[in-house]
C-alpha cells in the first residue's frame, strides 16, 4: 500500500480517537444561562442536557404560569446553544490540529 495513504489513513485513526475521548468528555462542559434579568438559571453540559434549572421566588407566581414557562424555556434554550457551541469549538480544535498533518489531502488545508 502507497506509504502516504498509510500516513493518512494513522493521522485519520488518530484523530477519531481524539474527537472520541472529547465527546466522551462533553458531560463536564458547562454552559449557563438566564433569562427574565436573571430569575431563571439554566445550566446546561457539552452533551446539550439541561443539568439545573433554577428559579427566584420573586418569578413563581401562580397568576404568571405562562411567563414563567416562557422564561424556563428562552433560558433553557439559550444555555443548550451556548453548550453546542462549546462542544463544537472542543472538536474542532481536535480536527484542525489533524486535518493539515494529513497528506494527500491538500483540498482539506
């Protein structure tokens, strides 16, 4: 086999094993965010799951249900965003470092 695709084929292994081990570590990346100037807090992973969702007594209203709701989930929606985009950055700092080391694959520099 062509000595260079050998190369590239060790440099594509490895780096599968590096966006592995980051996606297995997605779980302790943190996001947060909030909404209603701070009455809803949600805290969200690299795995885009919603880990915590806090509230300050002054929004839980019986009379305000729907604004509650609708904060709940701008929060909620805001810190899954924000999670994505840490997790995105995580892997593509593994994939850039890789992808100019493999040759023969000039069109992905």
């Amino acid at each position: 086999m062509n000595p260079e695709l050998m190369k590239a084929l060790e440099q594509v292994q490895k780096m599968q094993d590096e966006v592995s081990k980051v996606q297995e570590s997605l779980g302790t990346v943190i996001a947060s965010a909030e909404a209603g100037g701070g009455m809803v807090k949600v805290i969200a992973n690299g795995k885009q799951e919603i880990i915590s969702i806090k509230l300050e007594k002054e929004v839980i209203d019986p009379n305000e249900q729907e604004m509650l709701e609708d904060l709940i989930v701008a929060a909620a929606n805001r810190a899954i965003s924000k999670a994505k985009e840490l997790a995105e950055e995580k892997v593509s700092s593994v994939t850039n470092t890789f992808m100019p080391n493999i040759p023969g694959l000039p069109f992905m520099k």
